[in-house]
C-alpha cells in the first residue's frame, strides 16, 4: 500500500485500492448507510478544506501540540512499563497510524527501542482484517502485539477488538489511545478529550491514505482489507507537518494524563439520546475527534458544545465547520465529552 509515510515509520497492510471505487457524496453516502448498506462498501470524496478552516487547524496545531505530545509520553511509558522492547505497534487505520508512528518516534527518542510498527484495518460490524492478523502472526508472537488508536468516543472500536481478538489465543485486546474521555481503559495518554490536531484533517494528515474499504467485488478472500492513495492531494499533504509539531514538544518527563472521570461515556451519550429522542445510539459520536469527523464525513444534524467551554480555543475548528455548513450548535451540559456531534436521520430530512 502506497502512502506518504516512509516505510521505516510504518508498513500498511492494506490492499492498494486506487481507481478501483468510486467515491460518493456525503449526502449519498449518508442516505445509503441508513438504508443498511455498509459504510465499509463506499468512500467519501476526500476534498480540501476552505482557507478559513485551514486556519482554525494551524491554530489548533500551535496551540495544542504539546498537550498532546505529553499524552504521547504518558503513554509511551506505560507501554514500556507494562510491555516493554517486545512490542510490535498495530495501528488501526486510519486513526491510529499517526499516532502509532509518534509512540514508535518517541520510543526510539527516549529509550532507544526500534518497534516494528504496522497498520491493519478493523471495522465495525465486519471484524478485523483476518489476512493481516495472519501476517503479523508469522513474524510475531501473539503476546508481542499492541493495537493502538488515536482516541476512544463510546468505545465501539474497542468492543469490536475485544470480540475478535479472542478467536487469536495469546493476543491481547488492550487498545493503546492518546485520549478516553469514555473512561474505559487505563492504557491512555489521558482521559480527557483533548484536541488531537490529527483529528481535524481526513487524509491530509493521514499519510495520503482513505479510510479502509471493504466489498468482495474490490476485496478477495487472501486480500488484505483495502484503502486509496490520493496522490493528486499531494500538495495539500500535512502528515509529517503533524508529526514534526507534536514531536518538538516531546520531554522525558510528563505530566500524568488527568482525572479519570466517573462513570462511562456510554451513558452520557445514552443520556442524550433520551434528551434528543434519538432511538439509535450509533448516530451520536460524542468527543472532539468523532464531532470532527461527523462534519467533515457524514450528515451533521446538531452540535453539542459543553456549557462550561464557551468560547474555548479547543472548539475553534468545530464551531468553524459547523458554521460552514450550516449546522445548529448548542450549548449543552458535558461531562465527559467537549463537544458531540449528531448524525442527521435522512428520513427526517
């Protein structure tokens, strides 16, 4: 799989997919997947965004570099603690590889390990990529792996891991994540949501790579799960810009990653389905990661903000594109979350 990356930063185990799917609409694609049809089985067409917003995002990159280069070290370091020089860093695409290769550049900066670091994919509802774990298991020892992400919103991603690692004796489903502000695993950076730059941006920012794809017409049964290089976003490409402004920020030592709140984030966002009268919870993608790319990839209908945040530099780029695209915001009282972003039901639409 081609990218922008270089291959000592990371190997994708992805099928090259260029020019084989055709991307769609937002809208179309928002009216398919409500219908039932897979969000696995299309691409978005990847666009860049308005000189305004890329405004909001170089501000958020200055502003919030180093916060989450000191998550990357608190999380580097329990690694290290708990697993050690053994580890093999997975990624989950796409998410996770930026942040995958700044535990793997720290690492190395801090205590001269090389980690092999790969990226696979895993979908929702469709499983994790059964060629590319066999792959790994070749040239690793189950208890060698170490999937990483870059944040946890309710924590979907991570009971879809835990159901499938367990047909692979000996693998771990720990998840490694910068941020989880939904309060469900220890193995973070922090767990407050915090503004990870990388989260503003769709491939931009993500090594030139869509997010993963995965239909038996385009994917065979020995194929990897599959993704497309945007070459011709080549100009536009911000991926190791991303890298480099986090990792000057990078110390030895690192504050601890903030308070763990109480309870779940699940039930917040069940809470605000009660509130809303949203009768599926998978339209609610609460914390600023999953609030990004609610605006830049689906149908927004409504944007939570936290009360208590009005005016925080932290929401810059959310209140930016949702004005750009003419969504409602509203102030809302959070908890575990800064933001949340609400997925437009197309039938009400």
């Amino acid at each position: 799989m081609r990218s922008s990356y270089r291959e000592e930063d990371v190997i994708l185990l992805l099928k090259d997919i260029t020019g084989l799917v055709q991307p769609q609409s937002t809208w179309e694609r928002e009216r398919l997947i409500q219908s039932g049809v897979h969000y696995c089985e299309m691409l978005p067409i990847e666009y860049v965004p308005t000189q305004e917003y890329m405004t909001a995002y170089q501000e958020a990159l200055r502003e919030y570099s180093a916060q989450s280069a000191a998550a990357v070290g608190v999380l580097a370091d329990k690694i290290m603690q708990r697993r050690g020089g053994r580890t093999a860093l997975v990624s989950l695409a796409r998410a996770g590889i930026p942040i995958g290769i700044l535990l793997k550049h720290y690492i190395q900066w801090k205590y001269g390990e090389n980690l092999p670091h790969y990226a696979i994919s895993i979908i929702r509802g469709r499983g994790i990529d059964e060629n590319a774990m066999a792959y790994l298991l070749k040239r690793h020892e189950p208890d060698e792996l170490l999937f990483v992400d870059g944040w946890i919103g309710k924590g979907a991603i991570l009971k879809e891991l835990r159901k499938e690692v367990s047909r692979y004796p000996g693998v771990s489903a720990d998840i490694a994540v910068l941020a989880d502000p939904a309060n469900v695993t220890d193995l973070c950076g922090t767990h407050e949501d915090i503004l990870i730059p990388s989260s503003c941006l769709n491939c931009t920012v993500s090594g030139l790579i869509s997010r993963t794809f995965l239909r038996k017409d385009i994917i065979g049964e020995n194929d990897f799960h599959g993704a497309v290089y945007y070459s011709e976003l080549a100009d536009s490409d911000l991926s190791y810009e991303f890298l480099e402004s986090i990792e000057k920020h990078f110390k030895r030592e690192n504050p601890c990653g903030g308070k763990r709140m109480e309870g779940l984030g699940v039930d917040e966002v069940r809470a605000i389905a009660g509130k809303f009268g949203i009768d599926d919870i998978n339209l609610i993608k609460p914390g600023i990661g999953e609030t990004t790319r609610v605006l830049l990839r689906r149908v927004p209908w409504k944007v939570l903000l936290d009360e208590k945040l009005e005016g925080n530099p932290a929401l810059k780029h959310i209140v930016r594109l949702a004005r750009e695209k003419q969504v409602d915001m509203e102030y809302y009282p959070l908890n575990h979350y800064k933001c949340c972003g609400i997925i437009r039901k197309i039938a009400d639409a």
